[in-house]
C-alpha cells in the first residue's frame, strides 16, 4: 500500500502536468523560434496583436477574407500579421505579387498547405501540397491534356445537356420559389466533373441526394477549422473528432470510384484516365493506392466547389443590376439564345457562341474579381532575403497573397473597387479591357469582331485546332493578372483547370440567362447582405441560407 500511493501521486502529477507542457510546446516553442524574423520585419507595418499568439483570435472570430481586406485598406499593399509560431507578410501590391508567383516563381508554404493534405483517410501529398519539382511537374503533364481545347471541345456538347437538365429542374419550381443557387450550381457541376473526369453519371440533378457533395459540403467545412490550431492542439475537441469522420467518408466514396474505374475503364479523354495512367518520375512506377486516393480527391473537390460557387456569385450580380441584367438579354437576343413569346425555345448555345458573348465574359470576369472562390490565396514562402513593395523581406517569410483583398483593394483598383461594374474590362470598342486585353473564349477570333458563332461556326474549329493544349483564355488572362485579376493564381503554381471553370461559366450563365430571370430572395438582404455573410471555407461560399433566389421564367410556360 505504502509503494502504491507515491505511484500513485506520480501518474496524478504527470497527467495534470503533461497537456500544460504539451501545451506550452505548441505555443512557447514556435514564438521563440520566431522571434529573429519578428526581429527582421520590424519596419513592416501591421496591426497590434497578441505577444504570443498573433493575430489568430482576429482571424478566427471574423471572416478571414474580409478581415484581411480591412487590413489591406488600412495598412496598405504590404504589412505583417502574427501567427503561432510565424509571421506572415500580407502582399497585395500586383508587381510585387507577380515577382513572388511568376517571375521568381517562389514556391508554396509547406506548413500552411499541409491541411490540404488531409481530404482522405491517409495523409497524402497531393498536386497542391507538394514542391515544384519533378512529381509536380509531371502529373500537371499528364492531366494537361484533358483541359486543351481540343478536349473541353469535344465535351462541351455534354455540358450543354447537362446544363438544360438544371433548367428543366428550375422549370419545376416555379418563379415564386427560393431556390438556392448555389446549391443548384454545385449539383450541376458535380455532374460535369462526373462525366468530365470519371465518365460516369453521378445523376446529382436528377436524385433527391448526392452523398459526394454532401461529403465535400462538411469536409470543407473542417478543412478551414483545422485552421484553428485549438484544433490541433487539442485533438479530443468535437471539431477535430467529426473532421476524422469527414475524411473517413470521403475517402470511402473515392475508394468506390476508383474500384468502378478499375472495372470499367473511363474513356481515354477522361482526366481519371491519365491519373490511372500516370507513371510517378520518383519511382518509375504507377501512383500507389494513397498517392491515387489523393490526386483523385483533390481533382474532385477542385473540379466542382469552386466553379459552382464562381457561378452563385455571378447570378448574385446579375440579378442585383437591372441594367446589366438587360445588357446580357440584348446581347443573347442577338445571337438567337434568349427566351422570347416569339422564340419560347431558343436556339442551343453554340461552341462559337461562347467568345462573342462581350459584355457576359466582362461579367463573369468581375464577378471573378469581387467574389474569387480561391478568395484566401496562395501562400509562399521566400526563399532569399528580397525587397517587396519597397520592404527588406527576409529568407524565410511566409508571404501571404489573399485574391480577395488584392482585387478589392483600393489601392489596385480605385476608388470602385468595391462595385460591380464590368465596364471595367469594355475598351470603348468593346473589344477588351480599357488597359489589358480581356481573356478570350474558345471562339474569339481575336480581330475584334462581334456576331455570335452559331451552331456551325468555322471560326471555333479553327482555335480549337490552333490552340490545342491551351485555351486562348489561359493565355490572355497573363495580361489582366498584371493589374492584380489572379482569380486562378499565375505561375508554374496557377489552376490546372481554370479553362475548364470558364467553359462552364460561360456556358451555363449563357443558357439560364436566356431561359430566366434572376431575383435575390428578399431575406438574403442584397448584395450586401450576401456578401457579409459569405464564409471562408477553404472556398469562397455565401453564408448559412445559401443563395435564395427566384428563377424566373422569360417564358410563361
């Protein structure tokens, strides 16, 4: 009894004692390791923190984008933020900004991505997450041919039916429903990455359900609560138990996928074909069973959220401006693709449609500005001691690039920036932005030239076998990057699918632009409304009610 108590005692001690050090190692440990760069970047502006523990109390109680947006207007294109156990360099300056992600190419933050390597079961490196080297490299090689031209081409008439089944599904409701668009979007485009990259129909419009967007939905919730090292830290939280379960869930559905794809191959064109197909350069061989897991959820997460949410936000606007609602009918009504008494059924949307269609791209594209559903960044670090902005940077400093606060910053865009005017990007001939040459549709014959491509359009066939590994959008959006319009990043780093994205977005806000017209729910509370609820979960995406709407029919039927 006596040799039990002291025992005892012991294990009482050590298991009150143990989370305290546990604790002071997650949060002593980092700031004091920190302090020679805190040192170093003291000539940078920032906001007053915590000694310790930064900034992160700012970050977690208010929306992340928005609050660095306040930040960027108050303390300008350059300035510091604490973070436990770094420091941070906010840079929303556009030269500076592009020497960090397209002339000095610097790469990505590994400690900020590792997050992202989490969406499955086993922790994995994945296309995001891992250096710029020869693994990177290769896979982005390999999966390249699935977005050329050549390809969204010859896809682009299964986006189109897939698009009139989102109609039919509108036509259902009727006009004095709220509907949210978003969540209408994303079944639609979960569709589209179906057919694009599986070559399956998920039949997410068509069902009452779909478990791979519901699974996504709450992943990507918890993606951003790992932000809160709280979660981290102490791993028995109910947040961090419940993200576990998430990964669980979707790493099962993925393992389904790829078990049907071993049974049925995907056509040769299908972006999951070049995955099964790849050949690791680290190894000589193909992707091991985690390394495939990955890349397959990585490629289906990125391929549905963002540009679901890039098409919410530009419906959002469109319907909250009259008289751009009225410019986009004009223009469809010209090229045959509006709903009229006369014309009840218009004309499918034609490949050579897409670059004709002026004003709707300058919409898309300040949509892109304002609402960027990559809103939080990209996060890099540099690695040589260099001058940014007009601040001494040293080696080491986490450079953080958030999309959101550059392309509504003030300083970038004037005193507008914060108003949704696509005539920003319409020269006086609309022919393309007043400073930079707009990006261009897979039809833009690139003369200037305005009609609308039509169902045989010669014009289409010719950039589509011009161009056949790069949409000519890709390639002139380097031009409006140099004012800081980065939706997609820039560099060796930028979004391997962003032609895709466009496609879609030109697509489908073509054919619902001319069969409806959209109003806001009155409960969403404007633009305003929906802009302040939005929410920073690893995408951009409006608020807890979503985004009601009506959708109403330019056709009683």
């Amino acid at each position: 009894m006596e040799t039990a108590l002291p025992a005892m005692l012991v294990f009482v001690v050590v298991a009150a004692v143990a989370p305290l050090v546990y604790l002071l190692h997650q949060m002593l440990w980092p700031f004091l390791s920190c302090l020679p760069l805190r040192r170093k970047l003291r000539q940078v502006p920032g906001p007053p923190g915590h000694f310790l523990l930064g900034h992160i109390f700012d970050l977690i109680a208010n929306p992340v984008h928005q609050q660095l947006a306040k930040w960027t207007e108050e303390y300008g294109p350059i300035y510091k933020i604490g973070l436990p156990g770094a420091m941070a360099v906010i840079l929303t300056e556009p030269e500076a900004v592009a020497t960090v992600i397209k002339v000095e190419r610097y790469d990505k933050s590994a400690m900020t991505y590792k997050f992202m390597e989490k969406i499955t079961r086993d922790t994995h490196p994945n296309i995001v997450t891992v250096p710029t080297a020869s693994y990177h490299r290769a896979i982005r090689k390999a999966v390249t041919p699935a977005f050329s031209t050549a390809n969204l081409r010859r896809f682009f008439p299964e986006l189109v039916v897939l698009t009139e089944r989102l109609v039919q599904q509108l036509l259902t409701h009727g006009s004095f429903a709220s509907l949210d668009m978003d969540l209408a979007a994303q079944r639609l485009t979960v569709d589209v990455i179906g057919r694009f990259a599986f070559d399956r129909d998920f039949n997410a419009l068509s069902s009452g359900r779909s478990e791979a967007l519901e699974a996504v939905g709450k992943l990507m919730v918890s993606l951003q609560r790992d932000h809160n090292p709280l979660n981290r830290w102490f791993w028995w939280r109910k947040e961090t138990r419940e993200f576990w379960a998430d990964r669980v869930r979707f790493d099962a559905i993925v393992r389904r996928a790829l078990e049907d794809l071993r049974e049925r191959p995907p056509a040769p064109h299908c972006l999951l074909s070049h995955l099964l197909s790849f050949t690791d350069p680290n190894t000589g061989k193909a992707l091991s069973g985690k390394a495939l897991r990955a890349e397959t959820a990585t490629f289906w997460i990125a391929g549905f959220e963002t540009t679901a949410h890039a098409i919410a936000w530009a419906l959002m606007f469109i319907a909250s401006d009259e008289q751009v609602e009225a410019r986009i009918a004009a223009e469809l009504d010209a090229c045959g693709l509006l709903a009229t008494p006369a014309r009840p059924e218009p004309r499918p949307v034609a490949w050579g449609d897409l670059g004709a269609l002026r004003f709707l791209n300058a919409v898309i594209q300040e949509a892109l500005r304002l609402m960027p559903p990559a809103g939080g960044g990209t996060v890099r670090t540099v690695p040589r001691d260099t001058k940014l902005a007009g601040y001494d940077v040293p080696a080491g400093t986490v450079v953080w690039i958030p999309f959101y606060a550059l392309q509504r910053s003030k300083g970038v865009w004037g005193p507008d920036a914060n108003e949704f005017r696509p005539d920003r990007w319409l020269a006086p001939q609309g022919l393309g932005p007043a400073q930079d040459q707009a990006p261009q549709g897979p039809n833009d014959d690139n003369g200037g030239g305005s009609g609308c491509g039509g169902a045989a359009s010669s014009n289409g066939a010719a950039a589509g076998a011009a161009a056949p590994e790069e949409d000519e959008v890709v390639k002139a959006a380097a031009t409006a990057s140099a004012r800081g319009w980065i939706p997609f990043s820039e560099g060796p780093r930028n979004c391997v699918g962003q032609s895709l994205a466009l496609l879609e977005l030109r697509t489908v806000l073509a054919v619902l632009c001319g069969r409806f017209r959209f109003q806001l729910a009155d409960e969403m509370g404007g633009v305003e409304g929906v802009v302040a609820a939005s929410r920073q979960e690893t995408t951009l995406k409006p608020g807890e009610k979503g985004l009601l709407m009506h959708a109403i029919p330019r056709v009683a039927t």
